[in-house]
C-alpha cells in the first residue's frame, strides 16, 4: 500500500467534508472531556472519603441536667461520675477504638464559643447547659455500629453519633453530579458517533467513483476502506486532543489556581490522576471513530 497516496486520499477527504470534520472534533472532545472529568470526579470523592473519613469522630453525647428533664433518652438522670468512668473504660478496651478524647461542658462551651460567638443563641446559653462527650476515633470509620450499638441505650448517654453522615450527604451529591455528568457525556457520545457515520457516508459517496475504479483495478476492500477510517481517526484524535487540553486547563485554572485558594478543607487530586486519564482519552479518542468508520463502511461502501 502506497502510504502517499493514503494520505493524499485523507487530505481530500477531511478538506471536502470541513464542517461535519469540525462538528465531529468539538463533539468529540466535549464528550471525552466529560469522561476524563468524570472519571476525575470519581477519584476526587475516593480521595475527600480517605482523606476526611480518617479525620472523623464518633462522638457520645452525655446527659446533663436538662437533657433528664426533656430528653426521653435520659429519663434516668444526668450522667454521674462512675457512668463516666465505666463508658471511658469500656471504650478504652474496645479493640475497634483508636483513641477515646473526654470534652467536658466547659470545654464544649468554649467551642461553641468559639465557632458560633456572633449567633444570638450563644449569649444566652451557660456551660452547664452544654453536653459532655466523648470524641472516639476509629481504626476503622466503617465500624461505627460496634460503638452504637453498645452505647446507644446505656444510662447517661443520650446519643452516639457518627459524623460520617453529614460527609455522605456531601459524597452523595457529588456522585450524583457524577452521574449526571456520565448521561450528558453519553448523549454528547452518542451524537459523536452519529456526525461520524454520516461523514464516513457522505465522504463514502462523495467518492464513489474513485473506490469504484480503484475497485475495478484488484484494490482490496481493506486499501479501499482505509483512506475513510483514517479520517474518522484523524478527527477523533484531534478532538481527543482539545478534550486533554480541557482537562489539563480545567486542573490548572479551575482547581489550583481557584478552588484550592477558595477551599482550605478539601484535599484535591494531583496531577497525577489528571496525567494518567490522558492516554485513556487519546485512546478512546482515536480508535472509536476508526472501529465506528469500520462498521458504517461496511454498509455504505457498496461498488
């Protein structure tokens, strides 16, 4: 095969079909920018789960003196001294328990002082009317229920509680923008590979009568077929390309040069996980306009 005249026969094609070319580029790179974004996305939250879900507490919030007169959880009394000892021992044993930290209701009241001083709920509390607890951290996040199922019901304790779940409505969210972002990205595919077919199909019959005489002279369907694909892949490539350039600018501007600034509590991915979804783009980029090409000249190239 005569590689000059395979690319004589690209350059042709891809100049007599600019347009849909184009329109096969820009969709072609919105679509895999979203699936490297994606993918991105998904490191991200598997990166905040680590990162935040090792720094989480199981906190065991004591009865106070209100809490037995208002709370049905406490109807036995506020907490004493020996409940307090009893539950610090006990967790202290448990071999799920990393560390066990006691916050007195002094110590609570500063921190809520400190946090929430310019809300007008804070002038009007006292430190008596603040909770002590115990802040527990686990080996393992995921064994919360070993902490609340035997702490929940005992005297003097009026919750467990596992701040795990106000990081899983956060988690959530984003793995739902996740999924939204994977069905946009699969309509925007789907248009791709459409504008492809129809390229292939308009530059198939543009040039019927070259692949008709080249047929008649013992060119093989492959020799035939693959000025065409050459095409599709070409495109795809370059709009596989722009998608890469999307994501790396995406990492730079949007992520290091803003959120990062922005947001102090969030541990962004690096640029390793950008660099590693690259060659998968290039990849998808480059082989599914050449295997979509393939199919639709099966149908089309008829000489």
């Amino acid at each position: 095969m005569r590689a000059q005249f395979v690319l004589s026969e690209i350059s042709v094609g891809l100049r007599r079909n600019l347009t849909m070319t184009f329109a096969v580029i820009v969709s072609v790179a919105l679509s895999l920018a979203l699936f490297g974004g994606s993918l991105l996305m998904r490191d991200q939250v598997s990166t905040m789960k680590g990162y935040w879900y090792d720094k989480v507490n199981v906190s065991i919030f004591l009865c106070n003196k209100n809490d037995a007169e208002s709370d049905p959880n406490c109807t036995k009394g506020a907490v004493t001294e020996d409940q307090k000892k009893e539950i610090k021992a006990e967790l202290e044993r448990m071999p799920v328990v990393d560390s066990v930290l006691h916050e007195s209701s002094e110590e609570a009241y500063k921190h809520y002082k400190e946090q929430f001083g310019d809300s007008p709920l804070a002038s009007s509390l006292t430190p008596d009317q603040m909770q002590e607890s115990f802040r527990i951290k686990l080996k393992d996040p995921e064994k919360y229920q070993v902490v609340a199922s035997a702490f929940s019901a005992r005297p003097g304790v009026q919750a467990v509680e596992d701040q795990r779940d106000v990081l899983d409505n956060l988690f959530n969210l984003l793995n739902g923008m996740n999924i939204a972002a994977l069905c946009v990205m699969g309509l925007m595919l789907i248009v791709a590979l459409l504008l492809i077919v129809n390229t292939v199909r308009v530059s198939a019959f543009s040039r019927r009568r070259e692949t008709g005489i080249m047929r008649l002279v013992g060119a093989s369907s492959f020799y035939i077929q693959m000025p065409f694909i050459m095409e599709a892949a070409i495109a795809g490539l370059i709009g596989a390309g722009f998608a890469c350039v999307l994501l790396v600018f995406g990492k730079y501007f949007l992520v290091n040069n803003w959120l990062a600034e922005k947001i102090d509590l969030i541990n962004f991915i690096g640029w390793d996980a950008v660099l590693s979804k690259l060659p998968l783009v290039l990849a998808i980029g480059l082989l599914m306009p050449a295997i979509a090409a393939f199919f639709a000249l099966r149908k089309y190239l008829k000489v």
